[in-house]
C-alpha cells in the first residue's frame, strides 16, 4: 500500500490565519502546523539550517499563533492571581512571568508569558491550548469584576545573537535598556508595539506585539525585514532542536492538562508559590501532591539507534515508549537529533523509580532504518542538555556586536 507522504491542505476558514500569514508565506513556507485553531509556518524547507542561522545569526518568526488574552478591570490583578500559580505581588508593572495556569487537580492548562502592563492590565500570551471561556468561566464564577478579551496584537519573534543589532536598528539605543524578562512600548512608523525580551530559543531574543495586528502585521513584518538585511536576517519555523536541547517544554506534548508542575520538576521553586497568602485554582491539590511526592517524573535522555530527525519535520508525531526490562514505564514526548552533541535526546516522563541521572532504558523508536530494530538503548541524563543555567538568553547584548559565533555550553550525560 502505498502512502501519500505529503497530502494537500486546505486553508479552511475555521481555521484562522496568523495576522502575519501572507507576510511570511512570501518567504517560502515548506510545511505549517495548526497552533491555537492558526496556521502556524513549522519550517522553510531545512530545518538545520535554521537552527544554525538561529545561533549564529539573527531570525525572525511568526508566531502570531500565540493568542493575546487580556485582563483587565478593578479586580484584574485579584482574578489574574487566582489564576496562576505564581505570586503575582512579585511581578512588577513592565515586567514578564512564565506562568502556569492550572484547573482544579493541579493540571497545567497553559504555560504563557504573563506581561503586566498596568497595575491593572495584563495579557497572557497563550501556549496551545484554550483560556478564554475557561478565564471568562472563572470569573463568572468568581463574581470578579474583570474583562477578558482576545485582542487584536500579534507577536513576531526577532531572535539570535544579531537579535540586538536587528531591534537597536529598528527601535534606536533604547532598545538596550530592555532587560530579560521586562517589556517597553514603542512606536515603529507610526505602529504602536510592545517589546519584550523574552523568547522560544533559549538564546538572545526580542518579542515584537504589535498592536491593531488586523490592520498593521504586514507593514510590521516589512519593517523587521527590512532593519535585518543588514544582518543577515533570516526567516524560520520554531525551532524545536534548540527548545529541545535547552529543556523548554511544548504544551500538549511534554505538559498537558494531565501533567502537573512537580512531575516536570517547576513545583518545588518559584513557579509554584504554595507559601503565599492568596489562593489560586489548584493550590489545595499542589499542596497534597508536594507532600506526597509525584509519581512520575520528566527526565532527559540521551536515545541510541537511527537519526530521529528535527522534530520541526515531522518526524515524531506521536509519542515513543520508553521500557525499563521489558516494561513500559514512560514515553518520549519530544525527541530530535541535536547538530552540536551529535546524538539523539529527548524528553521523557517516566515513573519515578527511573528517573536518576544514568538510569539505562530503552526507547520504541518504531522501524526507522533497514536494522528491523525497534528498541534502542536511552540513558538519563540531566536537562537543559546545553545551557544549563540559561546564561545565553540573560546576556549582555551590546557585547555580542563584536562577539563572533558560539556553539554553546553542552552538558550531556552529565
């Protein structure tokens, strides 16, 4: 029988448009996926080579499929802290949050970036899946007085070691001022945006909101375009390699509403603040499950066996089972070839009997060479496998003007 590897899709309108999709169409798409109900553009047509433009040079992305939730009203700051998992005392205005939001068992529902804007104003950019009626549902529940609405602002991703040079050109000096994990509104061209300094890439990188994205994305897109020619700018998908090798996690893949933030190892830190005074939805059943420990646990591994490919292509679309003497006790829940460790890692839950660094495993790869073999060695290893304290994002970017190509700090096996 034979298999139709590259069937036709067609562009219906339930599924919506990017406000960036023919802005980075032009650019040669290869392959899109579908993000929050969007069309989002997975790659170009060679995903290495976007993951070596990434780290060398300067990118940009669409990645207008990140839906914008804002909150806002008298009770804003009280409902947007009922929903996450954080202390939202600690966010400052102008300033980002990774967050979680969890449901009633401790599920991770998302894991956006919280931006406050005002004291009370926030926005949450979404990760793949639905807030908005849950959000809305909660505080009709809650009898809080708050909006909370999809707004017309889309983001585009600027993002590599050049990323400073691109936005200093784009946005002037101030640019600089913008410090990891902060946010400053400008004008581009008469175009109001926000820009944040934050990103999916684990390295130097701004994030580009612009507002009335129905109206100005594709004048925006053409702007950033044009300040990268000088150097060298290069339009890609997301890069999964480089999230995968910095441990960055992809809801619906290695976090779903099943998954809770110990077994991903964020409970037991900033992310989840059960000391606080403020309740948050989820907070009783965090608190039972710190006290009882999780049993499952996302861990890195280092894969033997054929090349599992970028992920950005395609080549894992589903889950791979990870077995300890015969026994299935996990499974990969993202996986590609790294070009710089030059082997195979990926991300697993796995109970958590099996979960220290130099446990061996093995991994159902399923039949992906002429060896008929299935099952490969795998090994835990600690995550982030390069970068491990996330000094690259957080770096001084003026210094990188005169800085040349860096392959990064790899820590595998270790």
């Amino acid at each position: 029988m034979s298999v139709n590897q590259h069937p036709r899709v067609l562009l219906y309108p339930r599924i919506r448009k990017s406000p960036f999709f023919y802005a980075s169409r032009r650019h040669g798409v290869a392959m899109y996926s579908v993000y929050n109900h969007t069309y989002h553009p997975r790659h170009y047509g060679d995903p290495i080579a976007e993951y070596w433009a990434l780290l060398e040079g300067v990118t940009l992305w669409d990645v207008g499929v990140e839906r914008q939730i804002e909150i806002s009203g008298p009770d804003a700051f009280d409902f947007t802290n009922l929903l996450i998992t954080r202390d939202l005392s600690k966010c400052a205005v102008g300033q980002c949050k990774y967050v979680f939001l969890t449901d009633q068992h401790g599920g991770i529902l998302n894991d956006p970036i919280l931006l406050r804007l005002e004291e009370n104003r926030f926005w949450l950019s979404l990760a793949d899946s639905d807030i908005l009626l849950w959000a809305r549902g909660v505080a009709t529940h809650a009898g809080m007085d708050v909006s909370i609405e999809e707004i017309d602002v889309g983001p585009v991703q600027v993002q590599g070691p050049k990323s400073y040079a691109v936005m200093r050109d784009l946005l002037g000096d101030a640019v600089a001022d913008i410090r990891y994990y902060y946010l400053h509104d400008f004008q581009i061209d008469g175009i109001d945006v926000t820009v944040s300094r934050t990103g999916y890439t684990g390295e130097i990188g701004y994030e580009i909101y612009v507002h009335e994205a129905s109206k100005n994305a594709v004048r925006l897109w053409e702007k950033v375009w044009g300040a990268g020619q000088a150097h060298g700018l290069q339009v890609i998908g997301p890069c999964h390699i480089r999230r995968i090798e910095g441990g960055m996690l992809a809801h619906g893949a290695d976090i779903t509403v099943d998954t809770n933030p110990f077994e991903i190892g964020m409970g037991y830190d900033w992310m989840v603040d059960l000391d606080q005074e403020a309740d948050f939805i989820g907070k009783p059943a965090l608190t039972r499950i710190k006290a009882e420990g999780p049993r499952r646990k996302l861990v890195g591994l280092e894969i033997d066996g054929p090349d599992l490919g970028t992920y950005n292509d395609g080549s894992m679309i589903d889950v791979l089972p990870v077995l300890a003497d015969g026994t299935r006790i996990g499974e990969v829940t993202s996986a590609c070839r790294s070009p710089r460790l030059e082997k195979n890692i990926g991300l697993a839950m796995v109970s958590v009997e099996h979960s220290e660094v130099g446990t061996t495993l093995q991994v159902d790869v399923g039949a992906r060479d002429d060896s008929g073999t299935d099952l490969v060695p795998a090994v835990v290893v600690a995550k982030p496998f390069i970068d491990p304290t996330k000094e690259q994002p957080k770096g001084d970017v003026t210094a990188l003007e005169t800085a040349g190509p860096r392959g990064g700090s790899p820590v595998a096996g270790g």
